[in-house]
C-alpha cells in the first residue's frame, strides 16, 4: 500500500473524475440503447449490444473504484488535467447524440472513443 498522503481536495478531485466518467458511461449506455430503438442493420445493432454490454462492465468497475476512494482502501492516482477535459468533451458529444436520437453508425463511433477513453481511467 503507497503511504502517499492526499489533501481531501485532491481526494474529492478523483472523485469527482471518477463520477465524469461514471456518468460518460451511464449518458453512452443510454445513447445507445436510443440508436438501438432506431432499427439498425443487423451488423450495427450486434455491435451496439456488445458496446452496451463492456460499458455496463465499465460501470461496474468504476463504481468500484469510487467505493474504494470512499473506503480509503486503494492507492490513488489522481486524474490529469488532460483526462478531465477529455471527460468534458466525451461527455458533450454523447448530449449531442442523446438530444438528436442519433442513429446506430454515429453512436457506434462516439461510444468507441467512450470505451477507449473509460477503459484508459486507473485513478486507483
């Protein structure tokens, strides 16, 4: 266990980035599900459920990991300034796709990016 000492901002800072995530991949879950309702090609509406199904796995994990920060029972990295502009800007372009009820090949491309970005999220 790292003996590092955190001041409570930087502790409510990787909270706070680990719920933007959280919430990135709860808005991409729900965008996609809408494209689903849509009536997508067979081949685009596979790829939405398999997509839906590793960002519930990224929601549990980063549930998790917010839990951890709670409990103090993890090492934490903080988040970059970098990673919580990323969040910002993920998380317009899933509103942008959720508003207009996007179809499946616009929300398949926004929810890649998504997916790379949650699963690259290790603040603990």
């Amino acid at each position: 266990m790292n003996s590092t000492t955190f001041t409570e901002d930087e502790i409510v800072k990787a909270y706070s980035a680990l719920g933007d995530g959280l919430m990135l991949v709860e808005d991409m879950i729900i965008a996609a599900k809408q494209a689903l309702e849509m009536n997508p090609e067979p081949n685009d509406a596979l790829r939405l459920n398999e997509n839906i199904a590793r960002l519930e796995e990224e929601r549990h994990r980063l549930n998790a990991k917010k839990l951890a920060i709670i409990n103090n029972s993890t090492i934490i990295k903080m988040p970059t300034a970098q990673q919580i502009l990323e969040i910002a800007d993920l998380r317009n372009e899933v509103a942008k796709l959720t508003a207009a009820n996007a179809q499946a090949s616009e929300a398949l491309v926004v929810m890649g990016k998504a997916l790379i970005f949650a699963q690259g999220i290790d603040f603990g």
